[in-house]
C-alpha cells in the first residue's frame, strides 16, 4: 500500500520545482558523489552515463517532474513504468532505496543550504519514500513477471 501523502507535504513540495529547476542537476550530482562512496552501489550504474552527465540530468528532470505532478501522479505513470524496468535491469532491490534517501536529502541540503530547510527536508523525505514505495511495487511485479517467464522457458525445453 502507498503513502498518502498530506495536503502539506505536496503543497512543499511543489513549492520546489522552481529550485529544482534551477539546481537539481547540481543536487543530483553531489547524490551521486555520496551515494558512489559504496563501490558496489557505484558499480550498477553506467559509468559513461555518469561522467557525460546523461545520469544527474535524467535523475533530475525526473525528480522535477515529480515535484510538479506531485497532486496528479497519473500523468508519471509511463516515467515510473520506465524507471521501474531499468531498475529491474540493472539489479536495484528494495535494500537500496534507503542508501539513496540517505544521499539524496542531505545533497538538497548541500546545494539549497538555508533554502532546504527541516520541513522543506521532511516533505521530501515523505515524498520519496511515497514514490520508492509505488516503485519497489512495480519492481517486485516485474522480477516475478521475469522468474515466471523463465520457468516457463525451463518447463518448455523438457
């Protein structure tokens, strides 16, 4: 089951897309720094992707769109469909989403500073695990959906 989430907490966050326009890449990019102290967390993503800057911007877009459909997630569905599938492709479990809360919320804090203020930080952490919630869901469906299909290929070939 999802979160609710409060009238409050969407309404901060919405209030930030104007800042996570202007600074989300830059947010992004220092995630990935903390997140990238853990050399096994380094090595699912694609490194190219990471130093063409391909991964922050993407991460970004995607954060900002969440910031500004937060009160009409249905327009996410196909976005969040996406993320869940490359997620499932490059092995990314329920036990990760955590280590990534834990660099996202301080990374907002380090860029915005004063701006990304206790209760600007609460919404967001509300907001994150709401929508790590939605896609830790659409994942587990996905790697069942995967080992049913190759019991399936197993069962076939006997």
């Amino acid at each position: 089951m999802s979160r609710i989430l409060s009238a409050e907490t969407r309404a901060i966050v919405n209030s930030t897309a104007p800042a996570l326009q202007q600074h989300g890449v830059a947010i992004t990019q220092r995630m990935y720094e903390r997140l990238f102290v853990d050399p096994a967390v380094k090595a699912m993503f694609d490194e190219a992707a990471q130093e063409s800057g391909e991964q922050p911007r993407r991460l970004a877009a995607a954060i900002l769109a969440y910031a500004q459909n937060i009160d009409k997630l249905e327009a996410l569905t196909a976005p969040v469909m996406r993320m869940a599938a490359r997620h499932v492709d490059t092995g990314v479990r329920p036990e990760h989403y955590p280590m990534v809360a834990n660099a996202l919320l301080p990374a907002i804090r380090d860029i915005l500073g004063d701006a990304a203020t206790d209760e600007v930080l609460s919404a967001w952490g509300e907001a994150y695990w709401a929508l790590a919630e939605i896609l830790i869901g659409k994942e587990a469906a996905m790697y069942a959906q995967a080992e049913s299909n190759a019991l399936e290929r197993i069962a076939s070939t006997r």
